[in-house]
C-alpha cells in the first residue's frame, strides 16, 4: 500500500490521516510535510493512524519531531486509533507516556480545549 496522507476539519480540530508504511524515506518525509501542514492550519491536530500498516523508528521520530514542534508553538498533537502493533511500539520507546491516544474521534476532539479558550 504506497503512503498517502489527507487532512480534514472537525470541530475546530485538524485530523490528519495516514495510510499505509511510515518508514524510512518518502513515508516518513511524507508524515513529516503532512504534520507541518496541519499546524501551519490549525494549533489542534490529530493524527488518525487506523490505516498505517507499519511504522518504523524513522516514523516515530518524525511523530516526536512534530510532537515537540506543536508543543514549540503552543500547539498540541494527539494520536487516534493506534494499531497493537504501533501501540507496542510506543510503549516499549515509552512514547505513550509523551502522546495522548485516544480509541474515538469525539472522545479525541473534546480532550482540547474550546476554542475560545485556546484562541483560536
């Protein structure tokens, strides 16, 4: 499956969707520019990785680079449906302790603040 990515708004918040293998070279990089995008739009993006196959620890590290470029900006990323396989992943790079993850969307969407309270 080649790597693809898509943004959406819901309710003031970014979702970004991934698919396909996050790995060293155009998925990653593609991760990379996608994450940038959504917080050159919006300060709340979600990353919704239900559809991403595999990633690796270039993957993770573009996931950690924009972690802490949102958090440079007063801006927060938050992951969304985390395969067991992912999940293994960031808990053994202790990485769940870093990202909030969330199983639903709405669940995901009203963990932010408003938006009046973020001013947005």
């Amino acid at each position: 499956m080649k790597v693809h990515a898509e943004t959406h708004d819901v309710d003031g918040v970014t979702i970004l969707q991934m698919r396909g293998r996050i790995t060293l070279g155009e998925g990653a990089s593609l991760l990379r520019e996608a994450i940038r995008h959504s917080l050159n739009h919006n300060s709340r993006v979600i990353i919704d990785l239900a559809e991403v196959t595999y990633i690796d620890s270039t993957g993770l590290g573009e996931l950690v680079g924009g972690w802490v470029s949102a958090r440079n900006r007063g801006a927060d990323i938050k992951l969304l449906h985390l395969k067991s396989q992912i999940k293994d992943l960031l808990q053994v790079t202790k990485l769940l302790t870093v990202f909030e993850c969330f199983e639903d969307q709405a669940v995901a969407i009203a963990s932010f603040p408003s938006a009046a309270a973020a001013g947005s």
